[in-house]
C-alpha cells in the first residue's frame, strides 16, 4: 500500500476517523469504573542469606516468584475473617525497583481501612517464612548428640574417649620431648588432626542449617492514598482504539470502493494530470449563471489558470475553441463554461459560448436562447450568421462581449456530428474565442467529434461520485485527445430544471427582457 494512497484515504475518509475516534472516546467513559479505591505500599529488601552461592539477580528473579506464589496470597488471607483468597489476589501488586534488590508490595481495595493492613500482613508472612526455613530442628538436635555425646550411643562414646587418649598422648610425647629432647610421635599428630577436621565439618554443617535470614521490611505500610481506578487509561485507551479501527474502516474502505479516491488517481486512468481543482461553492450550487456574473473570488484564480492552459493548446491561428466536458451528468460542465467565457471576455476577447448539450440545455435556458434561431438556424442556412428572417443566430448576454448560440426552439435538428464542424466555423467567424458547453463526454457521438476539432478540452470530473470504471472508459475514448486534455475536479452543482421558466416569469411580470435573468438573481 502506497504512502500515497494512505494520504489520500486519511484525507478523503477523515471523517470515518473521526466517528470512530469519538466512539471510542464515549466507550471508554462509560466502561471507566466509578468505584473510589485506596492504596498503600510496603517495602521489602530481599537478599539471599551470607555465604549463599547464587548470583544475586537470579536469587532476586527466584523470590520475586516466590513472594507471588498463592502460599503467601492464601496465608495473607486467612488472617482476614472478611478477605478470600480471591480478594487478595486481586488487592495485590508486586513490583521490583530497577537495577535495585528492593520489592514494593501494593494493596488496593475500596475500604480505605485495608491497604495498609493486607501490605503489611503479606509482606510480614514472606519474612515470617523466610525465619522459619532458616533452621531444621530435627537435624540440629542430630548434629548435637553427636558432637557432645550420648551415653547410650557407643559410636558417639568411643569417638570422644578416643579424641581423650590421643590429647593425653600427645601432652605425654610433649613433656618427654621437653626432656629428653625428643620428637612427637607423627602418628599421632596425623591422627589428632584427622579427628579435629572431622568434628570441625561437622560444626560447620550445623552452623549453615542456622543461618539467619538477611532479607527484611524498610518501609511498613502507613500511608493510604485515593486513587481513581484508571481512568485516564479507559478514556485514553478508548480514544487511541476508536482512532486505529477507525483508520483500519478508513483505508479497507478506500481500497474497495468502485470511486475514484483523489485526484492521482484521476491522472492515472485518463493518463494526463490534474491542472485545477474549483472547490465547492453555494451560490454556484444555487445559481449556475453566478459563475458568469460574479464568480467567488477564491475561484478566479482557478478559471484563470484553466483559461491560460486552454490557450496554451491552441494551434497557430486567431480563433481558440475550447470544448467544455463532463465525466457524466451534472458534473459542473455548465457551470466551468459559464466561468471561462466570462473570463475570456474580460481579457477584452470576443466570445461565443455554444449550448452542445442536447439532452440538458442549461446554457439556452439561462440565457433565454430558444427565441433566436441558434444553432438550428445556421445548419439550415449553411453556416450563415443570420436566419431567414434576417435576425441574428445568435442570443445577446449582459456582457456585451459575450454572445451564446443556443439550442433554438427546434433542439431536434440540433449538433450532430457531421454538423459540428460548420458550426464551430460559423461561431468562429463571430468571435475569437468559442467555448462550448458540450455535456456528458460520452453521451452523444457529435461531443466525442467536438472534442477532436477543439484546440483544448476541459474534463470537469466530480470526484465525489467518480466511479472508477467510467472514468477508465472516458479514459479510453479521449485517448486520441489526450495531448489536449485538461482534467479539472469539481464538486457538482444542484441544478433546478424549472429555474429558467420561474425566472421569466418573474420577469415579464416587470416589464423586463425575459433573458436579463440577473436582474432578479443579484438584485
């Protein structure tokens, strides 16, 4: 999955995020506990006894298992008449200092009363234990008869009688030597020495069997604190889970859906980038003729910019015909026409705006253009300006630089493909620019011909609700085009289909020209 794709999910499906990431946040603010509860601490110092062998980390690792064990838990809870086994479990927290040999044991638990007497009673239980296997009575007693005898143990009686004739002999061996300046008996000093390691192993296995512990409490529980039961980690934790899962549905869902995710991908199936993008305006949703009247000045910039790459297409000649098209209908082709011609008009060119769209002609509704001949006329007149009548094909506008050929009241005899060449040629010899409002790319065959006798086609694609197989097909269509292609992505605007007739009304009501629909729109 590429960053790319990531960045545009995230972007697209934001919201889902969002939802989620508040749902999450609710979910632990409800599962938060609201009992109050209370704690205290115990510290221990645990030390293996002196002369041990053990490493002192490991014999630390080894108790801190042996101070968790349920002996402790279970003894701990018989010295409570209103604590189980299970309550002490649960009260209980054991943890080591790092890098230290000191063990703080935690009690918690709702009676503000307990703590510190279950921290207490645990700790001073593993200690207690810790005394008691210190010493084996049964064997000391043992060692003990035999080092200092029993008179009815023969073994015993003979060792020491004989310890008693050999220090007798040796004082013996000693005065003589004195005397007579003689040398002790070797024998004997062996076997004295002999006898004095023997009983000297033996004192000191006794002595290991009574080795204090060296293991004790530092710190009593006496202190009790008021804590909240987690509840910054349910409420945080809940948010963190609501955001993740909320990314997981986001990215899932971007990449099974049948639409378009952003406008790379747009790029990619029409095989040319995105030049522009006209963010979405209420009063070009409400009113289509505001993008040629007073079009947000946030988006002058954008019409500018798509007006000066159309230009940039245009062959060596005097006249520029830009063809207008969307991806499907409703796309905002309309609205992106009305722009551009009063764009151009306003750099001083003359313009003819062309309604192409049979099937929706927004352009001669707005403009009032079924009362003039339009295109109809100058297919019947080959190519002339004027009718028969001697009135002009053409539908003046309240920019004076602006003339629309509309649809006429015959829209039947209207744009088919082997026309549209004369009809482009008749519109050239009005104006310099001809801007044509052509509809749907694919809808009918005269726009697929309009789109190769055009200098520069403008793709106005709705990316809200682009499903990804049409616009891959538009792609393959358009591929002959596809040097002049101009992609722009547009929110689609909501388009009335009575507002015209309304505005009429409205219109003749005052006493005003049934074609000067801003009057009532701006006033």
């Amino acid at each position: 999955m590429e960053i790319s794709f990531v960045i545009s999910a995230l972007r697209r499906r934001f919201w889902v995020i969002a939802v989620f990431t508040l749902l999450g946040f609710l979910l632990g603010f409800v599962i938060t506990p609201r009992d109050e509860s209370f704690q205290s601490s115990v510290g221990l110092v645990v030390r293996q006894p002196v002369g041990g062998f053990q490493d002192s980390d490991r014999y630390l690792a080894t108790e801190m298992g042996v101070i968790r064990s349920s002996q402790f838990i279970g003894e701990t809870a018989d010295k409570f008449d209103q604590l189980d086994f299970l309550d002490i479990a649960e009260a209980i927290e054991i943890e080591q200092k790092e890098d230290t040999d000191s063990v703080i044991i935690t009690a918690t638990h709702s009676n503000r009363y307990l703590p510190a007497s279950i921290a207490n009673a645990y700790a001073g239980t593993y200690i207690d234990s810790l005394s008691k296997s210190s010493l084996n009575p049964g064997e000391t007693e043992k060692l003990n008869i035999e080092l200092f005898g029993d008179p009815e143990n023969p073994e015993v009686k003979g060792l020491l009688a004989e310890v008693a004739q050999v220090n007798d002999l040796i004082s013996r061996k000693v005065d003589a030597s004195t005397q007579n300046l003689a040398v002790a008996d070797p024998e004997l000093e062996w076997k004295r020495t002999k006898l004095i390691n023997e009983i000297a192993a033996k004192e000191s296995r006794l002595g290991t069997l009574s080795v204090p512990p060296n293991s004790f409490i530092f710190e009593d529980a006496v202190r009790t604190d008021r804590v909240t039961a987690g509840k910054s980690f349910y409420i945080f934790g809940g948010l963190v889970g609501g955001g993740l899962f909320g990314l997981l549905v986001a990215l899932t869902w971007a990449r099974f859906s049948t639409k378009v995710l952003d406008e790379l991908s747009v790029g990619e199936l029409l095989g040319t980038p995105v030049v522009a993008e006209l963010p979405h305006y209420r009063s070009l949703s409400r009113n289509p003729l505001a993008a040629f009247r007073s079009l947000p000045r946030s988006a002058v910039p954008v019409i500018s910019q798509l007006c000066v790459r159309s230009e940039a297409k245009a062959q060596m000649s005097d006249r520029l015909i830009v063809a207008v098209v969307g991806t499907q209908r409703g796309a905002g082709a309309t609205t992106v026409a009305l722009a551009m011609a009063e764009q151009f008009a306003t750099t001083g060119s003359e313009v003819v705006l062309i309604d192409g769209d049979v099937r929706d002609p927004k352009v001669t509704e707005v403009f009032d253009g079924s009362v003039n001949g339009g295109i109809p006329a100058v297919i019947a007149n080959d190519g002339a300006l004027i009718d028969r009548q001697g009135d002009s094909v053409f539908t003046k506008t309240m920019d004076p630089q602006v003339s629309v050929l509309g649809l006429g009241a015959s829209r039947g005899r209207a744009l088919r493909r082997e026309n549209i060449a004369s009809i482009l040629e008749a519109a050239s010899r009005k104006a310099q620019i001809v801007v044509v409002d052509g509809g749907p790319a694919l809808d009918l065959a005269s726009t697929i011909q309009l789109t190769r006798l055009a200098d520069a086609v403008v793709l106005a694609t709705p990316i809200s609700r682009q499903k990804v197989d049409e616009l891959a097909d538009i792609g393959r269509q358009l591929s002959q085009v596809r040097e002049k292609l101009l992609p722009i992505i547009t929110i689609p605007a909501k388009i009335r289909s009575t507002e015209a007739k309304q505005i009429q009304e409205i219109n003749l009501d005052r006493g005003l020209p049934s074609n000067d629909r801003a009057t009532v729109i701006f006033e």
